[in-house]
C-alpha cells in the first residue's frame, strides 16, 4: 500500500502544522503553527504567482546579504513594516501615567562615552543650533529616582549619527549620565535634524516601490535603566519638524512631542552666556517601578 500524501491548496496547512504535534516546546509550536497559518492564508488570498514568490525570496536573501557588524537591514524591515513598534507596543504595556516608549533604533552603541552633568556632549559642533537639556527621571509618583542610568543619542544638524561618519569616527552627541538624589539630567548639546534612514538598500527599494519616502523627524533617543523600575527606550521628538504625521518607522506619539522653544541670546539656565540663539528641553520622565506593571494575561 502506498504510504504518498496528497494535499491540495487549502489541506496542505493542516498537514504542516500537523507535523509541529511532537514539538518540545509549547510556545514554539504555538509561534509556528499560527505563522504557517497566516502564511498560507496570505499566499492563498493573493494567489501569489511564482515569478512573484522568487522575488519575494531574492528580496530576503539581499536582505541577509546587506547585513554586518554595523548594519542590520531585518529590523529595518520590521521597522518600516510597523512590526517594531507593535512589538515594543505589546511588550511595553504600563501604566497610564508612564512616560511612552518607542523604537530604538540602530545607531545606539554599547560603548556610549560617560559624561558629566553639565556637559557638551556635542564635541564636534558643527552649524547645528545649542541645545540646553535638562530632565527629571522621576517615579510615578514624582518622586525622583536616584542612580538612574540615562543614555542619550542624536543626530547631528544635518541628520547624521556620529556612527555613520565611518568606522573611525569620534563617538559625539551622545553619553551616558547617572541621577543623583535630584534625579536630575541636564547638558548641551545641539538640536538634531530630520534624517532619513539607510534607504541604499532593499528596504529603501521597498519604500520607493510602495511610493514611501524614508525620513524620520527630528528626534532625541534616551534608554533610561535603574534598577526595580521598567527600563525605558523612548525618544522626544521637535514639534516643528517635517514627518511627524508620517515617521518612516512609526515611532511618533503626541505625548512625546515638545517645542523645543527658542531662546534670544543671554544667560542661558545654567548661567553661560550665550551669544547666539538657543533651544531648551525641559522634560519629566516617569518609570513605573517593576511592581507596578499590569500582571501578563
Ligand atoms: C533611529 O531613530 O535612530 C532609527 C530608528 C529606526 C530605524 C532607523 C533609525
Ligand atoms: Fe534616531
């Protein structure tokens, strides 16, 4: 007796998901038995053409191909697709009050210089406008919270990351601060720039093919981390930047949008005097402590 299997377009996905049956691990079945489901589903609702599968399939391998050490094209796929921030929205469920997260991002780097409160961070100003910060990392209370972490990261007036001005670049406008008992973060800096994101590859073919174009608006990233709280990967962005309404990535939220206000030249908060226009952050950040997060269902 002949042992073949025959399966037509619609009873083949029972018959792959059937074979997940002796999966060690629940979750994993449970993570491929509904992709293959939505896979199938998408294949059949489209009735996607061969010539059309080889594309998709010579789309992923470039995808890989374009990948190094300082290049991650698959999560700028999941961030020009939405799926980033979906994520970040279903693992980031905290209570209203909660200063919102949003994308990292890429242009982090682990070895973010130390810098002291105070500081210009910007070591290599260029024309970029000074930018005076100065922000509370505060609980949910409002009480400040002491020994928090703060990581700060943005581009320069032209929309460029210090990382992208090659591999021997001097790391700027970025540090990392630590709260004393005021929970306080204040530096300069300048004001970062909108910017489009690396778009010289199969992502950047994507968006032109579906008539999107790759800009972010101007932005500044902070990671804030302290121990017993929920760490917090947020960016502020400027109100009068282009791309608000339509950020490449999806990462825009109106609670995190600020003015950025502009101030004529003279004694600037922390005393300098400032011969030329400037702009001012002031922001409160509130972390849920980890016991006040909303139980997973
Ligand atoms: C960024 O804001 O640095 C960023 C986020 C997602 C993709 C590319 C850049
Ligand atoms: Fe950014």
């Amino acid at each position: 007796m002949s042992s073949q299997r025959e399966f037509d377009e619609f009873s083949i996905t029972e018959e792959v998901i059937n074979t997940f049956r002796n999966c060690g691990n629940p979750r994993l079945q449970q993570v491929m038995t509904v992709l293959v489901q939505k896979l199938h589903e998408a294949v059949r609702e489209v009735e996607l053409t061969q010539a059309e599968w080889e594309f998709a399939i010579g789309f992923l391998t470039r995808t890989g191909q374009i990948c190094d050490e300082r290049r991650q094209e698959f999560i700028l796929l999941s961030d020009t697709l939405g799926i980033s921030m979906l994520v970040d929205a279903i693992n980031n469920r905290a209570p209203a009050e909660s200063t919102q997260s949003t994308v990292q991002g890429p242009f982090h780097v682990q070895a973010t210089p130390p810098a002291e409160l105070g500081a210009n961070i910007d070591t290599l100003p260029g024309g970029g406008e000074p930018m005076w910060v100065d922000v509370n990392i505060l609980d949910l209370e409002g009480r400040p919270i002491v020994g928090a972490e703060v990581d700060v990261w943005h581009s320069d007036e032209n929309g460029f990351y210090d990382v992208q001005y090659g591999a021997d670049a001097e790391l700027t406008r970025r540090a990392r601060f630590v709260t004393g008992g005021d929970g306080r973060v204040y530096f300069w800096s300048s004001l970062p720039a909108k910017y489009p994101i690396p778009d010289d590859g199969p992502v950047g073919q994507m968006l032109e093919a579906v008539g999107r174009h790759p800009f972010r608006p101007a932005h500044l990233h902070f990671w804030v981390r302290v121990a017993g709280y929920k760490p917090l990967v947020t960016h502020i962005f400027v109100r009068e930047s282009d791309y608000l309404d339509s950020d490449a990535v999806f990462g825009v939220k109106d609670s995190l949008i600020d003015d950025f206000p502009r101030h004529a030249p003279g004694t600037a908060p922390d005393g300098r005097v400032m011969e030329t226009p400037y702009r001012t952050l002031n922001w409160d950040f509130r972390l849920p402590r980890l016991d006040q997060l909303p139980k997973a269902a």
